[in-house]
C-alpha cells in the first residue's frame, strides 16, 4: 500500500530513510513520510552562545557558535523571564506586569555557562531587589532566528507559551483519507485512553473523526462531546436535530459549506450522531452515492489554489465577505465579514468561511469584481470534485466529528425512496480538542 501523503501548512517538510521522494499529485506538491509525529533534525552540531555584548542602552547582542548573531531588546528580555517569581508556576501566567517594568531598564551584569545559559541581573526596582532572569541557548537562538529574519516573513517559534508544538497537520483528499480512515470504535474511545487519544489525534490532524457503534440514542451525543471537552451552546441550543427529507432535498443547504460563517467566531468542531437512516445495500456496481454525506479538506483545497493558482489565492485571502442569516425564530439577524480564506501572521491556513447560503456578494468594484468571482468559482470546482471527497451513508450509531472551521461538509442528493434521515448535533471549540491532544501527548513523553 502506498504511504499516505501528507503536505503540511507549514510547507514541505522533508521525509526520513527511503520515503524522500517529491512528487505531483493533483497539482500540489506532497511528499511522502510514514514517520509525520517525528520532528526533522539535521545532523549538525548544537549551537552554542560564544559571547554577549551591549550595543547600546537597550539592545544586546548574543553570538553563536554557528557564527550568527541575534539582538534582544533588554524590556523584551526581561518582560520574557519565566523563573517562579515573573511566572506562576502552576498556572503558568504572569506574575509581573509589562508596564510596571522600567521602560528603560538596563542589565546589570550578564554571565554565559558553558555555552548553554545566559544569566541576565536586573537592577532594583521600586517594589523589589534586583533580580536574576536565565535564559537558554535554544530559547535564545530559537527566538534571534525570528527577530533576524531578512525575508519580510514572520518565523513561527517552537515555544509552549506561543505555539502547540505537538500538533502537526495533515493534508489530504479522497485516495489518502480512504488509505487510511480516521475511524474507530465507540467502545474503544469510551473505555480506552488510547481510543480517546486516537479520536482527538484526528481530529486534530485531519480535522475529521468517525466514531462507528454509538448506541443511536439522544443523550450518547452528549457522552462523546464530554469526554473531549465541553459543549458550546449556540442560539440553536446546546444540542439540536436535522432530518433530511428527499421531497425537501432542494437548494443550496445541502452543499458543501462550513456552519455559521456568520458568527463573530464560527464554532471549532461539529459532531453528528446519526439516530436514523436507511443505508442503501451494496449492488455490483457499488453502493449508490445518493445519500452520503460528503466531507472536504478546506485546507488541502487553499494549499492546492495557493501553489496553482497563487494570485486566485491572495484574492481570496484579502477579499472581505459578509456573510448574514436571519435567525427567523427569534427575528434576529447575525453578521459577520471575514476573507473566505484565512491565515495567520506566519502564513498558515488557520480558517476556511464558506457558505453559498450565506454569503452575501463581496463590495468591490466592476473590474475587482470578475477577478474574485473566477477565483471563488475555481476554489468551489475543486472542491466538488469527486477526488477531494470523503463521503459515506452515515448508518444509524455512526458519529462524526470534525473541525468546523477546515472541513466542508453536505450531503449528495437523497432519492426520492430514501427514508429521512435524522441526524443530532452539537458544537465544541477546536481549543479544547487541540488541547487535550498536546496535554497527552506531553504525558506520554514525560
């Protein structure tokens, strides 16, 4: 079986032993890797601090081994100490606020220990003596790379306080994901801390876990949410139900979209139990498709448009579009405006809006107009494609779960014998999910 292909957000990530080749798939440049958890490391020596010199009041500059030089802002450096008195070492906030720091404090005195340390004393302040702030070579370095950086691009910092460094995300389409199925077994995730463990991992790497042999029952939805986390109650309530009926098939509801884009913040996860269905039985030319409910990677499609199509891609990155919905039963209207692609200050795709319901036409002019209308109409062919499509007949006790805000989920046209099919709901924030995973995965590393 060929590996699975993974393409990070992050960019290429090279591949370990024999599993190094780049190759074209769909358009996007992928690489194959069986060992995604592990992090690339070169063989090359560790660098080292060789020296520490003031360049003026509020700037030092720390040498490195590796001949590279990095320079600090003294506020900054202090503002950074961790050590039990500026840091709680329980909750891990601040003890010591940014603006009751001197603006123009100075370092009194700096020592370097063997190469590894940097041990910085502060001069007194007004409500205490003088304080001592150790800083590492890996932090220091890791850091100077970040504030040297010629490039004009943001470098994203391998620290606890700013970024989960155990989380690594997984791209795919419908050959990857049918390789390998994020799937597992109700019984296992409930009773299993390693299925608990697998269920957080997929969602949190590919956006999207299915849960097989839930008892059909209303309040098991809930079971499942509270063992990841926490339920986030919407104006829909805490939990709500969805019956699709083949005469009300009709419309735009059932296609491909992310729910409530219209939402100042738009819910992180979304699980579905499937409490009643009629699976249509396998025949010799496979199972109809009429029916399934179809599941696509955001993600995967934004990095194909950013590498393909790259001016497609900006437009839809830095085009605002409101999307509205009136909330007919408690006659209130819900706005919001967002770029249908979104991503953070180092780059990375952190957030798909897309809702052809909701999305109201964007403000622009004539010419701008055309240009955003071929590159949305590109991003919504691709993702029709059968190809990028992860879909199946949800069965009665079939549970998914998947981060709302990366994948696109609907459901292919129902036949007209199709039995309705009910489905129970509710929402989670992908921080509680994202969490729970790195708080696990530091307890298996320790």
């Amino acid at each position: 079986m060929q590996v699975c292909r993974r393409l990070l957000l992050s960019g290429l990530r090279r591949g370990h032993g024999d599993a190094q080749q780049v190759f074209r798939c769909g358009g996007v440049r992928t690489i194959t890797s069986d060992l995604a958890e592990m992090d690339d490391e070169e063989n090359v020596p560790k660098p080292a601090i060789k020296d520490v010199q003031a360049v003026n009041e509020s700037t030092l500059c720390v040498s490195f081994t590796d001949n590279t030089k990095s320079h600090f802002n003294s506020l900054w450096l202090r503002d950074s100490c961790t050590c039990p008195a500026c840091v709680h070492p329980v909750t891990r906030q601040k003890l010591v606020s940014s603006v009751k720091i001197d603006p123009n404090i100075q370092p009194l005195t700096w020592t370097v220990k063997d190469g590894e340390t940097l041990e910085v004393r502060w001069p007194k302040s007004t409500q205490g003596p003088q304080h001592a702030s150790t800083y590492s070579c890996d932090w220091l370095y890791d850091f100077g790379k970040l504030f040297e950086s010629k490039d004009g691009n943001a470098k994203e910092v391998l620290d606890l306080f700013y970024t989960n460094t155990k989380s690594t995300t997984i791209l795919w389409h419908r050959d990857e994901i049918d390789e390998n199925p994020p799937e597992l077994e109700y019984q296992t995730f409930m009773e299993d801390r390693s299925g608990l463990k697998q269920m957080v991992k997929n969602i949190v790497k590919y956006g999207i876990s299915v849960l097989h042999g839930v008892p059909p029952h209303e309040e098991e939805l809930q079971k499942v949410a509270g063992r990841m986390g926490y339920i986030r109650e919407t104006g829909m309530g805490r939990v709500f139900d969805a019956t699709c009926q083949p005469d009300a098939h009709r419309g735009s509801r059932f296609l491909q979209h992310t729910e409530l884009p219209d939402r100042e913040s738009a819910p992180g996860v979304k699980l579905l139990l499937c409490l009643s269905s009629d699976v249509p039985k396998q025949t010799l030319t496979g199972t109809p498709d009429k029916g399934k409910t179809f599941f696509v990677d955001g993600f995967y499609i934004a990095q194909w448009m950013k590498y393909n199509h790259p001016e497609y891609f900006r437009l839809l990155v830095s085009t605002p579009v409101t999307f509205s919905y009136y909330d007919s039963r408690r006659g209130v209207w819900l706005r919001d405006t967002f770029p249908i692609i979104r991503t953070n200050d180092y780059g990375k795709i952190k957030k798909i809006h897309y809702s052809t319901f909701s999305m109201r036409p964007p403000l622009l002019s004539p010419s701008d107009a055309t240009k955003f209308y071929e590159a949305y109409g590109t991003f919504t062919k691709r993702m029709e494609e059968e190809s990028c499509q992860y879909a199946f007949h949800m069965a009665p006790g079939d549970l998914v779960a998947f981060n709302n805000r990366r994948i696109l989920h609907g459901m292919k046209e129902l036949d007209s014998q199709q039995k309705d099919i009910i489905l129970r709901g509710c929402y989670m924030d992908m921080d509680e999910i994202a969490s729970l995973y790195e708080k696990m995965r530091r307890d298996d590393d320790a």
